[in-house]
C-alpha cells in the first residue's frame, strides 16, 4: 500500500532531495545536483516564494520512500491565466499506483485553494527549470535541464494527464564553418547594430537591462510570467562569479539595447562524478577543473529580442549577429558544442533559425495538463 505525507521535518526534506540517487542510481546519464544548492534552492531565499507557496510530498511503500512530488500556487501565473496550479519536482519508481498517489495528494493541494487545472512539471515556475524528458535519455542533461526514466511519459498519460505543450532543446556541433555560414546571412545593412558584453561591475543595472528586454520578448509566448526583480537578482547571485562577461552580450540598435543573449558553462560535465558532495574533497575537483578543464559544452539559457523588432528582418539577424559573436567566443575558449535550450515547439521561427545553423533537435521536454475536478 502507498501512503503519501507532505514534508514537514528538515529529516523529511533531505528524504526529498536524496529520493533522486535512488532513481538513477544505474543510470549512467544521470548528474547529481549539489546537495547544498538544491537546499538553497529550497530555502525561503528563493524568490519564487514572495508570489507562490508551495507543498512536498514523499510516497511511502512498506516503509520505504519511492517517489516525491510538488504543489504550489503562483500568484503571478494565476493573475495571466487564471486558477491553474502545477506540480513539479515529480521522481517516483516505475509504479503506476506509486504515481497515482502522488498526483491524487497533490490535486486534492491545489483543489483546496480554488485551483481548476493542473500543469508541470515547474521546479518550482516556467522561468527556472521546467519540463519532463520524453526524449534523449542516453546523453546527460545540460545545466538547470531535468533528466528523467523513460517510463515517466506513459505512467503521466495511464493517469490522465496529456501534452499541453514540448519543449525542445537543440544541439549545434563546434564547426568554424557554421560561423562562415551565419556571417553570409548577415548584411553590411546591420552596421547601425552594435553589441557588446556586460559589465559586471554594474551587474545589478545590467540584469535590469537583459531582464527587461526578456520581458517584453516573451511576453506574448505560452505559459509566460515575467522576471521580477528579486527573480533576476537571484539568478545573478548565484551565476555572477561562474559565467564569463563574454559569454553574455547585448546588441544595440541605434544605441538602443535590442537584445541579448546568456550562454553558461556546461557544469554538469564537472559536477557528474562529484556525487552532489563537495565536501571533503568535491571542492578542490571543482575548483581545479574550472581553472584548468572548463566545459566543452555550453548551454544558451536565455535570449530575446524586443517585440517591435520581431517581426522584422532585423529581429533575426539580431540572433544571428549575437550567436555568431558567441560561436566565436566558444570556439577561442575549445567550447565543442552549443545547447540551445529550451524553445517552444510552436516558436517555428526559433526552431528554423536553430534548425538552419545546423543545430539538430537532440531532446524534447514536456509540459503536461489535466483538468482538476470541480
């Protein structure tokens, strides 16, 4: 028999955040998250708690923990798009009656605060990490992406839940080449554009700047709820002494700031032997591989261009000016390949901007929905 109970205890807690070795525990894609991050992630410092409130739960089977699940209410969500609630944070074994009863605890959750519909997985909204692997399960997630057991997507759909939207992630290879390519489809035309890096002496005014633009970008795309400021600082604070100022530019037209884009290291190729433990001796492989083995990989996180320029020729070549910029950046720095997510399914243009600068569509993360009974 499965009993769920919602965490309570900082015991209960750290049965949460330790459940995931369990599940990947012979998976070799798998990489462990940072115990000491993932407890600050959960700590009330995140900002995600001055407009939602949230629930854990943990499902019990003889005795033994074998899955975990989150509910939570966000105010700024619910003001765009109504009484929907999410659940996220989803890991179970593969039991059909294990996921039942984690989606029936967290349903009856949101129920009892007036919600009408249920979506996720969001860890714990849309703008940190969100999404379920449907498809890529034998590479390693790229930095602030989930993984997942292939038997996921079938337990969701037994129980009633269906696609409400996929979200894709694309992968270009390092290539001068690809390069050469994006400089052709840039015209001299774009000599009023100018970019340039960030300034991380000024890093608070500059987040405001990226963020702002990101705002107005992504306003009008499914399931959007902007940055708030302490969203923004958050994210800064975090990623401000591992993200080089070149690996974030600005572009501007005319002297007006247009748009931008933010690519991270890929820490997870450091992080993946490190059994989310830095201590005692976590730390000292950490600090050695960033002075000495950066990532070969790199993931774009962020980027945007301001709706007025969208739907011009300037929107795109806008993009193509700042990935062109990066892939040069990357390529100094012996970066191998670029991951390029996520991008909504239905965002066509983004996907045959990615798809003709070689990138290939290598996974595909999924946001699920059901409606709540009345």
């Amino acid at each position: 028999m499965v009993k769920v109970k919602q965490v309570e205890t900082g015991r209960e807690l750290r049965l949460f955040l330790e459940l995931p070795k369990r599940i990947y525990k012979d998976d070799p894609a798998w990489v462990p998250p940072l115990l000491w991050e993932r407890r600050h992630f959960f700590s009330r410092k995140n900002p995600f708690f001055n407009y939602g409130e949230a629930a854990l739960f943990l499902a019990y089977q003889d005795g033994e923990v074998v899955g975990r699940i989150s509910a939570q209410v966000n105010q700024l969500h619910l003001a765009r798009y109504g009484p929907e609630g999410h659940f996220g944070f989803l890991e179970a074994i593969e039991d059909e009656g294990v996921f039942r009863a984690l989606f029936s605890a967290a349903q009856e959750w949101l129920a009892a605060r007036g919600m009408k519909k249920l979506l996720g997985p969001f860890n714990f909204s849309i703008n940190q990490e969100c999404g379920l692997l449907v498809k890529g399960f034998k590479t390693p997630p790229p930095f602030l992406m989930g993984h997942a057991r292939p038997y996921y997507d079938p337990l969701l759909k037994s129980i009633g839940l269906k696609k409400a939207r996929d979200l894709y992630a694309y992968l270009m290879e390092r290539s001068p080449q690809t390069i050469a390519q994006v400089e052709k489809l840039i015209p001299r035309s774009t000599s009023k554009v100018k970019t340039r890096t960030i300034d991380k002496k000024r890093l608070a005014e500059e987040l405001a700047l990226i963020f702002g633009i990101f705002n107005d970008a992504w306003s009008e795309n499914w399931g959007f709820i902007p940055f708030t400021r302490e969203d923004y600082a958050f994210f800064g604070e975090s990623l401000k002494y591992l993200i080089p100022e070149e690996y974030v530019r600005i572009a501007e037209v005319e002297g007006e700031p247009a748009a931008f884009i933010v690519v991270l290291p890929d820490f997870n190729e450091m992080l993946a032997d490190l059994d989310g433990r830095l201590f005692p001796w976590g730390i000292w492989k950490l600090l050695y591989r960033l002075k000495f083995r950066p990532p070969r990989k790199a993931r774009v996180v962020l980027m945007g261009v301001l709706r007025k320029h969208q739907r011009k020729l300037l929107g795109p070549l806008l993009i193509l000016r700042l990935i062109k910029e990066i892939k040069e950046t990357l390529l100094a720095r012996g970066v191998e390949t670029l991951d390029i997510s996520w991008i909504l399914e239905d965002n066509y243009r983004m996907c045959r901007l990615a798809e003709g600068l070689g990138a290939r569509l290598y996974k595909v993360y999924r946001i699920y929905e059901k409606e709540l009974p009345s």
